[in-house]
C-alpha cells in the first residue's frame, strides 16, 4: 500500500501535475526542454546504429575540423558550420569550393542541435547526421571532395586508419564511416539553455518578460511548426498563409511536397541571416514575416518584440571544444587541388 | 672563499664546460634551445612595447579565429595559419578572398615559432608579430579588409569594445590594436620539442639517428642560416651557389638585396610545400636543394636522409587551445561582403 502510494506520487511529479502553468502549457504545445539529466540526454542523442563512444567523438572532432577531407583541402565542416559563431557561418549565402555559392541560395544552417532533428537538409533529405556528413563533404560548391579520395586522405594517415579499425573493426573505411564518425561528434552539439531550465522546473531561469514572450509565441501558433527538443526540426509546407516575401532570392522550393525542415530556434539570435535563403538579417523582421507566411497573423510591434525577447534566451552555453592538433599527412596523402 | 668556489662552478656550468660535445657544437654553431624555464620563455617571447597579460593574449586568440576580421567574413587568420596542421595550410600558394591567389604565387608559412624571427614575411618588411597580423587582413588576396571596417566589427561587438578598453585603456581601437592583440596570442604558439631537451641537457632526448643527423646539419652549413631558436628568421640571400630550381614559379625575388627571410625548421615535418613559392612536397628533395642552392653542395643520400631524421625531432608539441565560441554580431556589426 505504501509502496503503491509512493508510485503514484512519482507518476503525478512525472506528469507535472504540480508544474507551473506555463511550463504545463509549453509541454502541452509540445515543446521539451534538453532534459537535465545526463543519462536522459545520452539517450536522447545517441543513434542505437552508432553507439556514442569517446573514441569516436574524438575522431569525429578531427574529422570535423580537417580540411583535408576537402579538396582544396583549405575548407572544413567548421568552416561553414563554425562551433565559434553559432554553428553556421552567418553569411547569406553557403560559399564553398573556388568560392562558388550554393546554386539555390541557401543558407548554411547551424550544427548545434541538429542532432534533434526528425530529418537533416533544407529539404529534409537526409535521416541523419551521419547520413547528412556525407553530402557537403562531396557537394561541388562545398568540399567538392570524391568519395573515393576522402578515404584515400583517411586511409593514407596512419593515425586516423587505426582509429577506424579500432572503431568500426568489421567496416571498411568508407565515406560511409567517415560520416558516421563526424555525425557521432555532431551529435554532442547540444546547447542547454535557461529555457531548458525554466521547462526543467527552475522557475526563476526566465524572466518575466522572457515568460511572456514564451507565452506569446506559443499563443500566435510559433510552437505548432517550432516544437519539440530543437524548437523545429520536422518537415512543414512553406509558405501556408501568404507568400514568402523573398521567395525570389534563389529557387528552392522544398521536397517534392513544398515542404521545408523547420530550423531550429535554438541559439536563433547568433544564426543571422534567416530562412532557407538568408534574406532576412533582423530577427524582428524574421519573426513578422513568419507570422504572415505561415500563420496569416500580422503581429503587433509588441508581439514581435515579445517573442524576439524569448527567442534571445534559447542561446545556450556550447560544449567546450580542444581545437585539435591533426595527425600529419604522409606521402601518400592526396595533393590539394584547388581548381 | 667558498663562495667564490661555488660562483665559479656556476660559471663553468653555465658556459656548458661540462656539457655533451655536440650540444656544445650546436651553440657554437649558434643554434639555440626554447629555454626549459617558464620564466626565461616568457622573457623571451614577451614585446616590451606589448607585454603579454592573459587578458590580452585571450583577446587576441579570439581575433586569430574571428572570419569576421575578413571581407567575407569566410576566412581568419587561422584559416592559413592553421594551428591544427602545424601553424599554416598545407598548399603550395595562400589562397584567400574570392579564391584569390598570393600574386607571387607565395607560401603562406607557419605561425607557430614566428615569434623567433628577426623580421617577418618573405621579404622581411614586418619587425613584428604585432606588425605583421595587420598585413594578412588587408591583403586583397587574403582577407581583404578595409583597415576601417575591421574597426568598426570590433567597435560593432561589445565584449570586444570593453575588452580593448580595458587592455589599451590609452589608445584607440585601431588596426594597429588588432595586430597587437593578435600578435600577443601569437608569441605564445612555440613547440618545444625533444631537440630543445637535447640542447636543455637531456643527453637521451634525441636519438642516435638523430644527433648524427644535428651533426650532419652543422657539419655541411645548414645552421649558417638555420640557427637561433628558430633555426631560422633572418634575412639571407636566396639562391647563393646555384639558381633554385624552381625559381620560375611565381616572381619572387626576396626583399630589395635580394635577401629572403629563412622560414623556421620547427615542425617542418608538418610544413610541406615547402620554399617561399610552396614548389617542393618532399623535405628530402627540399634538404637536397637547400644543399645544391645555397651551401654548393651535391648532399649525398645518406647526408639527406640524416638531416631529415634530424628535422623530424623539430616537431614539437603545441599549446593546448580552446577553440573560442565569440562574442555576438550586433545590428551595428557590417554585413559580409563577398565580392
């Protein structure tokens, strides 16, 4: 009997029944903080087809910061989703290999929390990080890199060739493995912030004017497209209600359905310029265009300024990164080759 | 008396009466260790005229990977002075603002153990470090900043505003500021390596192979130009014995005498390409022609493969770096310009 009360203690706490009103009204929108506990959060990241090692983080982090795997080899994943900045490069539009920009105008999108998204891509192509590493590495106006001469570079350091046999022993190295080592680093990207303390039960972790915004946005409809761990993530029609006011820069025009991968609004006000196309610098502007186009609301100057007043405490503190000292090259290591 | 008995035993050891006769052979030579004492380094690599404080050298780390310092705010100092693969980028000619390259068709060399140079940049016009970092952000090829528009980035992000506030309270924030800063995060970038331990006392530290190898270098005339901490930094005429075999690529011909500053040996294991125009990826075949060029010598085989034995023991190991998350852009910060 006892024992039976105390259960039921635990499953009324489990279901915030005693949660603030907000924090009920937040997770009822469908919005989930990071969770604080770290076994929670290790699961909540890890991919049961790529179990999280420290091992393989480390070799993910070289990887990530290696422009070897590029074939200029001066161009690395850092460099268009640089963990200094945000986790992007806060330029308009992704510039890569012999400077050439992404032929649609897009934008390049932040690194953190990508590893709670549903799919990965502007167009949602991908379903997953370790999937997802592979495209840029390739794309011409990117790293512009043949698969085959990425592994060459990999298997032609000794250093990394050990690490993969040691990591992946029943795998060859591949452009395969390469992605799954660089999405097993990515994975850890995660940006806890004083949101996620609010929703985690620290009442004081937002203030007032940061609560209210919380409520704005979730009042206007932010959170039925912008929920979940990443605040967005999933694939939604793009525009719904009006269209996009700069729908002319560039041609991209969603999967095959219109639709486009929700980005995430986490760490938003480092992640300047917005959309899948980087038109908007101000993120005032950016949320009044989104309350056109996706909800048909034409907010208020004080709506805006409320849900921008929210959006500013969803920057989270950044995992601490050791930039690496990268194994040297051999003779037998590819030559750059910058044309 | 005794006093005096002991004075003169500190002397004798001082003058290295008693040390090993090849570590004696090298400072003759004038080849010179990183001293082992942390007091004696920091007395080395300090600038009077920019004492080094842990507040002014974090800055200056920032800077060094902010890619907002360059027009396109794509690329940073450490874009080709990488310090994950040993202080530069690894391809034969710098490579920067609009896949521009260097004109002369000129190697970017290595930042770590610049600060041991007598003058800086292929032709020796920068004194300092300090002087130096301000080329490379206006430098069209490179970053191709206007020296103002740095300014106002800086200016633009206040924890950077306060920060040199509080470091250069009696200047101005200026490109002369910046390249202080830099340069201070710069002067810190030195790898001490087993060769500096050989020469610190270490009789073990370096092996057989390898003290043949310091003996062969001394013995055919590498440390005449090769010398000081750097094994290298100053400004030496370039070819003397016979043309450089690859003088054609690029017109670089040194500085008004025709004098060219002697890149580092430290970790020239990690450097290649190697020459000022980046024309050589072999260190046998760059040892081979240093012999032929400037010291008249046909270096036999064995003489080369004993003198690159000895240059691997130049790579040494590098400060540990916290790859920095920055500061904000602020509505003020200037856009990008890729163009």
């Amino acid at each position: 009997m006892k024992t039976l009360f105390k259960l039921s203690i635990a499953a009324l706490l489990a279901t915030n029944l005693f949660a603030n009103p907000l924090v009920q009204e937040a997770k009822k929108a469908g919005l989930e903080p990071i969770p604080a506990d770290d076994k929670a959060l290790e699961k909540l990241i890890d991919n049961p087809k790529n179990k999280l090692t420290p091992e393989k983080i480390e070799l993910g982090l070289k990887l990530y910061f290696d422009p070897r795997l590029s074939k200029s080899a001066l161009i690395s994943c850092n460099t268009c989703h640089n963990l200094a900045i945000g986790g992007d490069d806060n330029i308009p539009v992704a510039t890569g290999h012999k400077w050439r920009q992404n032929p649609h105008h897009l934008n390049s999108p932040t690194v953190y929390n990508a590893v709670f998204y549903q799919r990965q891509f502007w167009d949602g192509r991908s379903p997953d990080l370790e999937d997802q590493a592979t495209g840029p590495i390739q794309a011409p106006p990117e790293m512009a890199m043949h698969k085959d001469m990425a592994v060459k570079v990999v298997k032609s350091i000794p250093e990394y060739a050990e690490a993969f046999k040691k990591i992946y022993p029943k795998e060859d190295i591949t452009i395969t493995t390469i992605g799954k080592a660089i999405g097993a680093f990515e994975r850890i990207l995660v940006t806890p912030s004083r949101y996620d303390d609010f929703l985690n039960g620290d009442e004081k972790a937002l203030s007032k004017e940061e609560q209210e915004g919380l409520q704005t946005f979730i009042k206007v409809g932010c959170a039925s497209c912008h929920n979940g761990v990443a605040l967005g993530g999933s694939m939604q029609p793009f525009p719904v209600a009006k269209p996009y006011k700069y729908a002319n820069v560039g041609d991209f025009k969603g999967d095959k359905d219109g639709k486009v991968k929700t980005p995430t609004l986490r760490n938003v006000a480092e992640t300047a310029p917005y959309f899948h196309n980087g038109a908007v610098w101000s993120l005032e502007e950016a949320v009044k265009i989104m309350g056109e186009t996706e909800l048909g609301k034409d907010l208020s100057d004080k709506e805006v300024q409320s849900i921008v007043t929210f959006l500013n405490a969803l920057t989270g503190a950044k995992p601490q990164v050791t930039y690496p000292v990268l194994p040297n090259s051999t003779k037998d290591t590819p030559k750059p080759d910058l044309n």
